[in-house]
C-alpha cells in the first residue's frame, strides 16, 4: 500500500506471514511449528523469522520443548497480540467504510 | 480520514479476505473433535470386550456395528465442533480428508468379505488396523501432526497383528480403543474439544 491512509497501519502485522500467523492463532489458541507451516504453505525460514518478531514483540509466546525425544515449538496469540489483530482488522474496515462514504456522496 | 484510493481499497479487500481464509484454514485443521475422537475410543473399548467375552476376536456381529456407531459419533462430534468453532461442516479440508479417507474403508470392507468368505478371519485384525491407519496417515496430511502420527502408529499396530494374529484382538483394542482414546484427550487439551 504505501499511501497516507495506509501510514498509521501496524506495520508488524501488516506484512503477508506475520499477518497469516497471528490470524491461524486467533482462530486456534495452540499451533505447532508443523501446522502453522502447512497452514501458511510457507518455508521453515520464512516461518521462523516472521514468529520471531511477532514473538519479540510480544504478540505470540513461543513454548519450546520435547515430545518423543524430539524438538517441539508450539505458538500462541497473547493479548497483545489479539488487540492488535482487532485493531488492524478496525482499520481495514475503516478503509472500505470511507471509501463506500465516498462513492455515495460522489 | 484521507479518502482511500481504488488501490487502497483493493489491498483492504483482499487482505480481510486473507486473513478470513487463514483463520478457516487454522480452525478446519483443528476441526477433528477430540471429545468425538475419545468416544470412538470407547466403544472400540467396549468392541473388544465383547469379542472377548464372546470368544471370537474379529467378530463381524461386533466390529460392523461399532464402526457404524463410531463413524456416526464422528461425524457428529466433528459437526458440532465446525460449528461451535464457525466454519463450515463440509469445508474444503474436510472434503480432503474424506476422499482420501474412504477409499482405504472401501478397500478395508471389499478385504473383510474377502478374507471372512475365505475363512481367514485370523488375518481381519491386522487389515482393519493396517488400513485404517493407511487412510488416517494419508488424511491427516491435511490435519494436525497428531492425526497423522496416530495413523502411522495404526499402521504399526496393523503391521504387529498381521505378524502375530493370535493377539489380533489385543491389537485391536490397543488402537480402536487406547489409541483413539489417547490422542481425542490430547486434541481436547490441545485444540479446545
């Protein structure tokens, strides 16, 4: 986007994955590493850099640990993040709502 | 507020529509009930009970109508969870699921009257787990990692009873009863119900 109605955008989750992650959690509370990948159809990379800043952020907690011997991250949406989540989702509404406003008046 | 552009728009749309199919996407992959799961785990409890009590492990006269139910519990449990969690019943992961899912169980139905009719009934236990959990594994790519897992571990179980018939019902009651039992509570703790 780029435009003036789009500056005030919280820039964090703006951005595609971040966005999808952030989304999957606050309709799932609890999502694997494995699942958040196959839901977004995104690389490993890709996945961990974007949780890591939503989780440095405090908008994700991220819970390490083992199942079966075997390395186990497991993500999930905090307050934080929720509230920033409705308030990005008030904003794209308020586009669309402005934007209808003015089509009628014109 | 300044008056959006057409390309404002646009990205507004297409965004919520993102963040809408994602959010429908987390919730279907989740959408297996784990509380339908753990009941279907109980009645494959009860199965092998009574094909124990009654001396015969794959007994048809058990087995056939404890599917039944279990597909029926489900079917149900599945249902009410898409709608508590509001998302479609018949979303596109679910239709997935299903087309990979029912042909194994046709195989498995087709391989029943087969080995029923040619008196090695013996070998039922570890086809049915064999099966099942080819279709489950496959299914579940669609799923969480617990489906998946518990299909692989069918298959395991399947491939036990198929080496050792004579604790055929042992294995079916490990995986039709514990293992569903096991991983419905996991997704109950895991996924909310």
């Amino acid at each position: 986007m780029g435009s003036s109605v789009t500056d005030d955008l919280d820039r964090l989750i703006h951005e595609r994955v971040r966005l999808g992650i952030v989304a999957a959690l606050a309709a799932d509370e609890n999502l694997s590493f494995g699942d958040l990948k196959t839901i977004l159809n995104t690389s490993d990379g890709n996945l961990s850099v974007h949780a890591r800043k939503l989780d440095e952020a405090g908008y994700i907690k991220v819970t390490k640990g083992f199942t079966d011997r075997k390395p186990k991250t497991e993500y999930r949406l905090t307050a934080k993040g929720r509230r920033a989540l409705e308030a990005y989702l008030d904003q794209m509404e308020t586009i669309l709502s402005v934007a209808r406003d003015a089509l009628e008046r014109s | 507020m300044t008056i959006p552009t057409h390309e404002d728009q646009q990205q507004a749309k297409e965004t919520l529509a993102y963040i809408r199919r994602t959010m429908e996407s987390a919730s279907t992959f989740t959408a297996v009930s784990g509380w339908g799961l753990a009941a279907v785990g109980i009645v494959g409890m009860l199965a092998a009970w009574l094909a124990w009590s009654g001396g015969t492990p794959s007994d048809l006269r058990v087995w056939i109508p404890a599917a039944v139910v279990s597909i029926t519990i489900a079917m149900a449990a599945n249902a009410a969870k898409a709608r508590r969690l509001e998302v479609p019943v018949w979303s596109g992961a679910v239709r997935k699921i299903v087309g990979v899912v029912t042909p194994t169980l046709a195989a498995g139905a087709l391989l029943t009257y087969a080995l029923h009719d040619h008196g090695v009934a013996q070998l039922l236990p570890g086809t049915w787990l064999a099966l099942y959990g080819a279709g489950v594994s496959a299914g579940g790519t669609f799923s969480i990692r617990a489906i998946r897992a518990m299909g692989v571990a069918f298959l395991i179980l399947g491939a036990a009873a198929l080496i050792r018939p004579d604790l055929g019902l042992l294995w079916l009651g490990v995986g039709f009863g514990g293992l569903h039992l096991g991983v419905g509570l996991d997704i109950v703790w895991r996924h909310g119900g």
